[in-house]
C-alpha cells in the first residue's frame, strides 16, 4: 500500500504542470481558464497562490483571467521579488499590449485582420486563446492578502507596470495616446490597475474569505 501511495505522488507529480500562460495548476500546457473564449481575457486578476483562484471561483463572482505569483515578496524570509513570477508578469503584460501598437503600425493590418482573428503573442502552444483584433488588456486586478507582504507586493507590481507603459515607445501608440487623456478611470496609458476594495480586513486571507466578502471585494475594487 506505502508503495502505491509513493507511486501515485510521483505520478501527481510528475503530471502537474504549470499553464505556460497563468501559472495555474493544469494537467496540459495551457490550463482551462487561459482556454476558455467565454472568460474575458482584457482583465487579469494576481493572486499569490491557486488556492485563491479557487476562493475566486465559487460562485461565479469573476470571469477574467488570471495571474499566479506562487508566493509573495517577504523580505523576512528572503523571498525578493525575484523569487515569484512578477518578471514573468510584466512580461506577459508587454506581450499583450506590445502586438497591438505593432499591428497597428503594419501596412497589412486591415488586410490581414478583416473578418478575422489574430492570435495572442505569448509563445505558447497551438492551444493559445484566440482574440479578436479590437481586443486588449484592460485592467489588471492586485488581489494579494492584505497584509504588509501583500502590500509591498502589490506596490511592487504597480511600480513595474507604470515604468513599462509610461515607457516612450507605449506613450506613441495610438491607442494608448488616446485613452492617456482620459485620467477619469485611473489609467495608465489605457491600462488601469485596482486593488481589491473593502470588505477584506487587514491581516486576512483570500484563501479563507468567504462568498460575500469577496464578491464586495471585487465591485468595490479602487484604483491603484
């Protein structure tokens, strides 16, 4: 029995992977979320673990996608930024704006995209989600405990998203030109980034928030 048992762990093991896009826990290159052409892809909730995708996901509250740090930054327990995916973060949040300013600026744009749908730029496999050409990144959700770690991790996040798209070359694009004049929303250069709203104490924990607490979490989400 001891012997089956290991054997099934290593097995577990061995056929967990992590989404090439989320980092979410998936059996496949991509994990089913990331796949889904219903959920809408222009808004990115970052979590610290999968165990909060889970909280989220209860009671059909959110229907974005994600992003999974796999940790927090906890300068008391050496963990720096480097040691979560916040590069593969930012990466991912270049890569989504990037293909559109660079499509744009193509002379077979139109032609190209007419009645059709353009794949995203990330890399992946044949099962990449598919997006319509007049599709972007939107807002990116900071959903990290409330906690000091989780403060410090989502100002560290939100410094390295404003220094990339107050970069030159994304202040030209033209539809970050545009939406840049309007500051209504909170948004940087057509980017906006909240922080998870009232209803969540400090000190407590996603993992644990019950169906309520989150869901007024979300509607009453703020600019960051």
């Amino acid at each position: 029995d001891l012997k089956e048992f290991s054997e099934a762990v290593a097995q577990l093991k061995t056929k967990t992977l992590k989404c090439s896009i989320c980092l979410n826990l998936t059996e496949e290159g991509v994990c089913s979320i990331c796949s889904d052409p219903q959920r809408d892809h222009g808004v990115i909730t970052v979590v610290e673990s999968v165990l909060d995708i889970l909280s989220l996901e209860t009671g059909n509250i959110y229907n974005g996608v994600y992003h999974v740090l796999h940790g927090r930054i906890d300068p008391l327990n050496n963990v720096g930024p480097e040691d979560i995916f916040i590069d593969k973060l930012v990466k991912r949040v270049e890569t989504l704006l990037k293909p559109v300013q660079a499509l744009k600026s193509s002379p077979s744009y139109a032609k190209a995209t007419e009645g059709k749908s353009v794949k995203k730029f990330s890399g992946v496999n044949d099962k990449s989600v598919e997006y319509k050409s007049t599709v972007k990144l939107n807002e990116i959700i900071l959903a990290m405990n409330p906690d000091m770690e989780g403060e410090a991790t989502a100002m560290y996040i939100r410094n390295r998203i404003k220094e990339l798209t107050n970069s030159p070359s994304f202040a030209k694009a033209s539809h970050f030109a545009e939406a840049s004049r309007d500051k209504s929303e909170g948004k940087r250069n057509g980017l906006k980034i909240t922080r998870l709203g009232y209803g969540l104490p400090m000190g407590a924990s996603l993992e644990y928030a019950d169906y309520m607490t989150l869901k007024k979490s979300l509607e009453n989400r703020s600019n960051f």
